[in-house]
C-alpha cells in the first residue's frame, strides 16, 4: 500500500480524479488503517469493501 501511494500519489494522479473522492480517509489511507487495526486478512477484506462501496452516492468520512 506504501509503495502504491508513492506511485500512484496525489502528486501523479489527474486533478478530475483526486476531486472526485467520497471519503476521507482515501481507500489506500483506509486499507492501511485496517490492516494496521484488524490484520492483514481482515484488513485487506475492509479494504476491498471499501473499494465497492466507492461508486455509491454519498461519502464523507469512513474511518475502519
């Protein structure tokens, strides 16, 4: 997840892209904070919940 955000990072994703976020804290804040939380399986689990749940209306702050 580290490595992911150093790549793939505000500073490299498209403005349109990063405006366009429903929660805080983002998915890969989240996935970490899970696995941090709940373990590795489990937090990857929430993780990928969360990814599901991006495409719905709505948002707003989603902490694991």
């Amino acid at each position: 997840m580290k490595q992911y955000k150093a790549v793939a990072g505000p500073k490299n994703a498209p403005e349109s892209l990063r405006k366009q976020c429903r929660f805080k804290p983002s998915c890969s804040e989240y996935m970490i904070l899970s696995i941090e939380k709940f373990g590795l399986l489990k937090g990857i689990i929430k993780g990928i919940c969360r990814l599901k749940r991006c495409n719905i209306n709505g948002g707003g702050f989603d902490f694991p």
